[in-house]
C-alpha cells in the first residue's frame, strides 16, 4: 500500500531555519515518532505525510526507489536551508531477508533537524502541528524466549561452526530473539532518550515500529562522497580500566575476530568498488569503545562515479559479511536454515533518504521491535569455525543489555 503525497495537486513543502530546539527528542509527540540521531544531531519527525509498504522480493530497492522518485516529485518544494536532510525526506526500514515482508518508507509530515550549528524544521501540508505529551516509563518488565531458548541457540552455533569447519562457507552471522513484556504501553520516546544518552556514539533510530541504538553506519551520501563504518569481531567490555585494556589488546589480536573482520571488509570494498570512482579502505582496523561492548572498526571513504543515490547503494551493499557472512549468499542459505526464525527488520538498513538522493543509513543492531506493551529484542554474532557456543550466548547477551536498558532504565 502507498499513499502519494497529493492527489489532485502537490501539497506543499516547506522548510526554514529555526533557533536552537534544544534535545530533537524531546520534541518528538508519543504518536509514530521516526528518528536518527547521534551525539544530538540528526533528525526526527511526526506525522505521516506518504507511506509505503515495500513489495518483498529481489526488486525492492528499485520498486522503493521509484516510488520516492513519484512522491518527491509531486511535492511543491520550498527550501530555504538546501542542505542534505532539509526538503522532504522518508524514513524507511528494510527486512533483512528480503523475501520477507515488512519493509517500510514513511515520508513524515514534520521533521526538525540539526546539523553542524544549523536547526530547520520542515512541514507538509497545513495540518497543525501535534503537541508533546509527558513520556510516561512502561513499569515493570518481564522476559521470555523467543524463537529458541538459550540451549536451543547454542546448539545452532555447533552445528553452524561444524559446517564452517568442513569447508561449506567461511563466515555466518546468527541472532537470536528475546521476548519482553511491560507493565504499561512501552513510550518509544522513553527508549530514544535513554539509548541517546548512553550511546552517544551510535545512530538512535526509530522507524514504523523499529527501535534501536545501531553503532554501524552503512552508507553515509553526502552530494558524491560517501562514508561508511565497517564493524566485526567483538568483545565484552572489562570488569575494570585493566581488564578493559587486556580485551581491547586481545581484540585487535584475535585471531578469529581480525579474520572475522577482514571478511567484512572485502565485502564492501568488493561492493562499493564497482560504484567509485575513488574508494579508501584502512589497511588495519581500530577499536570502536562502547559501554557495553568493544569493535574492531574500519572506516570506509569513497566518491561515487555516477548519481547514486544512498538509496542505490544501500541496495548494493545489503546484506554485508557483517551481518549475513562469507560467502554471503551461502550465509544466508545457512541462516534461513538454521536461524529459526524471522529478523525482520533486525540487521537489516534503516534510516533516511532526502529528495537529492542524500541520507545516512545503518544497520538495524541493538534494536527490538516495538508494538503496545510487548518488544521483541535481537541480537547476535558472527560464527567462526572455531566459534564457542557458550562464548557466542555471551556476546549476544551482552547486546541485548542496550535494549534491556532502554525498557527498564
């Protein structure tokens, strides 16, 4: 289903610079709040101006891509600030399979945005504008498993590992679900402000019902220059300054995890090389510190050699070896099979694409799943041959700390 943004004339779009709003995510009404935000810039948005729901299938970038290219150009545009992210934009969220469905693109009817010293706030149509409404904390939370339990998981790791040892691929990521029920109807605002102000340096996203703190960027467009952030091979933070430094050393060591990383790495030098005409990838990775975990990180820069949009290049690079594996099309054979289960929109792109064809997009991690008073969490890892199923639960319960903390504070 779509819906245009006009039907018998273009509604009007308007975007001017405003003073300093202060938190974006404050500002946000509890009603189908979308937003990415990092270390307080960004943008957030309300309302629904255009909505679609992407077909599924091996076409659904492209068939997504036409439909921004309809809706944006019937909107009568009037832009004072002409930056990237100023004009119309659309939020939007992809499965990671692509078979399945739930993929989203929402073109919000308010957006408020800052950048680099620069606040504007863009509004479509004559609607008034919604109030915000006090943020209210969901109450007590219970937990339960999801598509499998623990042990259930571990042996799904064995059994992948066995079959990386015996040659069938190099490299698969598994995730696992966790199921969370609140007391009251979970405020995704509430979620947004604490994920913000614990992980700064991640992306805070929330779109069609996705909420998450993802430290990966995928693809950052900015005119032709473009930007991403390679994440693989993790290890949990320290009990103290010592141990932190020790796992942080045996990290950039690892063996497994710099191979691990290096997959990752000629997966997008492979996918974004056809499409630059310069592209610099690091020739070794550094370590990327978060409260509760710490990544080997790569920085990806490159200039596109046509007029790409971040959209086409999301659609080049999804899945990556990060989070699908090497090779990845084996990967994903493995992860249909063994998984058990569907990640929607977890590890898959999320984030936002203006009518220039600019946008920042990430990877869904650290995320759940959003709908009343229930959340759906993720989280997961990349297997190894030499993988320890008893290590991989580890890693992934570490992550799925960051949305526990969201939902209890």
């Amino acid at each position: 289903m779509s819906v245009a943004l006009g039907t018998t004339r273009p509604l009007p779009v308007r975007t001017t610079s405003v003073g300093d709003p202060g938190d974006l995510l404050l500002s946000l009404p509890r009603t189908a709040p979308y937003a990415w935000v990092r270390h307080g810039q960004g943008l957030v948005g309300w309302g629904e101006a255009a909505r679609a729901e992407v077909p599924p299938g091996p076409g659904r970038f492209a068939w997504a891509q036409q439909w921004l290219t309809d809706v944006f150009g019937e909107a009568a545009i009037d832009d004072h600030v002409r930056t990237p992210g100023s004009g119309p934009v659309a939020f939007g969220t992809f499965t990671f399979d692509e078979n399945s469905p739930g993929s989203v693109l929402v073109v919000p009817r308010a957006i408020l945005a800052r950048r680099d010293g620069q606040a504007w706030l863009t509004t479509i149509g004559d609607a008034p504008l919604e109030r915000h409404t006090p943020i209210r904390a969901a109450g007590r939370i219970s937990y339960g498993d999801g598509s499998l339990t623990a042990a259930q998981w571990q042996t799904v790791v064995a059994r992948a590992a066995q079959r990386i040892r015996a040659g069938e691929l190099d490299k698969v990521v598994l995730a696992r679900d966790l199921l969370a029920t609140a007391e009251h109807p979970i405020d995704v605002r509430l979620l947004l402000t604490r994920l913000a102000a614990r992980y700064p340096d991640c992306y805070a996203f929330s779109v069609a019902g996705l909420v998450g703190a993802t430290p990966e960027l995928l693809i950052r467009r900015t005119g032709q220059e473009i930007e991403s952030l390679v994440l693989a091979g993790t290890t949990p933070r320290g009990t103290g300054p010592a141990d932190d430094l020790a796992r942080g050393a045996a990290l950039l060591a690892s063996t497994k995890d710099r191979q691990e990383h290096e997959c990752a790495i000629a997966s997008v030098r492979q996918t974004l090389a056809p499409l630059c005409s310069a592209l610099q990838t690091p020739d070794e990775p550094e370590l990327l510190v978060l409260p509760n975990v710490q990544h080997l990180a790569s920085h990806v820069t490159g200039r596109l050699a046509d007029g790409a949009t971040v959209l086409d290049v999301v659609a080049a690079m999804h899945p990556t070896a990060a989070v699908g594996g090497t090779p990845t099309p084996k990967a994903i054979e493995v992860i249909r099979e063994l998984e058990g289960m569907d990640r929607a929109g977890y590890a898959g792109p999320v984030g936002w694409i203006d009518a220039h064809g600019d946008g920042e997009w990430g990877i869904a991690l650290r995320s759940g799943l959003v709908e009343g008073r229930r959340a759906r969490l993720f989280a997961g890892g990349g297997i190894m041959g030499d993988s320890v199923p008893a290590l991989e639960l580890a890693e992934a319960q570490a992550k799925f700390r960051v949305m526990q903390y969201a939902l209890e504070g």
